[in-house]
C-alpha cells in the first residue's frame, strides 16, 4: 500500500520564521505534489515536482518554495511565514502518467501567529 | 468561472435513500475525471474514476457528459458510512490535476 507520510501533524509558527514541511513517498513514484486547502476554497496546487531536482509552479506559488533533492521527499519552504499562510497542506504522490490516482500524506495543519 | 464547480451542500440524506450531484468543468479539452472522497479532518482518497461510457463500483455509478461539461455521482441506498465531502477533479491535459471545492453529504439515521 502506498504511503505518504508527512512530518507533522500540527505546527504553529511565528510571522517571519522560516517554515520547512517534509513529505516522504514509499513507492517510488515520480511525481509530488504540494497542495494547501481552505474553506470555501478547495485544494489550491503550490507546487509540484515530475523528477529530481525538478519543480514547476503551481497556481499559488507565491510566499512558497520547494526542494527535491531525493525521489522520495519533497519539501515545502516558507521563507518568511505569514499569517495569511494559516492553513491545511496536503502532501501527494502519483506514477506516470500525471493524471494517475494521488496519494495523499494526511496533511499538516499549520498555523502562523 | 471557476474551472471546475460543485455545489458545496450540504445534502441531508436519509439513510436509504439515492443522491445525486453534479460538478461542472470549463475546459473541453479535459481529459480525465475522478471523484474522491474526504472525510472530516482526513486526506481525499480516491473514490473512482469517471469513463466515457460511466462507470459503477457497487452502489456508486459516475458518469460524464462531455457536451454539457459536467460529470455525476450517484449513491444508492446511501449508509451513514458514506457521510463525507465529495471531490470532484479534472486534468485539463496538462500536469496536474484541478480540485473542486467539494460537496458535503450527510446521512442521517
């Protein structure tokens, strides 16, 4: 069974730290996906990954950076937090072709004060 | 216009009862189609894909009407196990796929 595991459940953060979220894929898959969701506005994609040390946007990118060093982790950074970055982030993996089914980590909560 | 639209809800449903929801996308080029299934405070999980001809996994049938750009989900003798938000997705044929914001059933006993 696949597994996406994100390193934590809950976080909460202070305006201007430097945030680092971690999402690890055990099944060797190519793609990974950074997703943030908030009420009334679904699951907006921030960034996504189709090989090493590859990244493309997404539709928010803005305030947000990524890191692929290894196929199975992808990290999502926020250089200076704000509070306007208080959300739930999904992690998630899929094979080729893109449009395979996803497999998401159970997410982050993360709060900025 | 939001690229691909559902009716947030949410839909009270008596326990046995047929449900229905639609979700409509903007692009005809669209190539793919899921639902997946989020329960309170969890990830989406993948409930099924939609195919051209429809498709049915026991008491769930999807199907998609490329003409009116919408696809559908059907529950059949709905259980209070099939309480969730619903989520409609769509690859416009490119690298990712795009979510709508989802639509919440609730079965009631």
């Amino acid at each position: 069974d696949v597994k996406v595991t994100q390193s934590s459940r809950y976080l909460v953060k202070r305006t201007g730290e430097k945030v680092f979220l971690e999402c690890v894929q055990d099944m060797d898959h190519e793609n990974m996906f950074w997703y943030r969701q908030d009420p009334g506005l679904g699951l907006r994609l921030i960034y996504f990954s189709y090989d090493v040390k590859m990244k493309e946007k997404g539709d928010i990118p803005e305030g947000y950076s990524v890191s692929r060093e290894k196929k199975e982790r992808f990290s999502l950074i926020l250089e200076s937090a704000s509070t306007n970055q208080t959300s739930m982030y999904l992690c998630a993996s899929n094979g080729i072709p893109f449009n395979s089914p996803l497999h998401f980590g159970n997410g982050t909560r993360l709060t900025v004060t | 216009r939001k690229e691909v639209e559902q009716d947030p809800g949410p839909f009270n449903v008596p326990e046995g009862a047929t449900v229905a929801f639609n979700c409509t996308y903007s692009n005809s080029a669209s190539q793919s189609f899921f639902w997946y299934r989020q329960d309170c405070r969890k990830e989406p999980k993948l409930l099924m894909s939609v195919y051209s001809s429809g498709n049915e996994d026991g008491r769930f049938t999807a199907q998609l009407n490329r003409a009116s750009q919408y696809i559908s989900l059907l529950i059949r003798d709905s259980k209070l196990s099939d309480s969730a938000t619903y989520l409609c997705v769509v690859n416009f044929g490119n690298e990712k796929l795009t979510f709508g914001t989802g639509t919440r059933l609730t079965i009631i006993p």
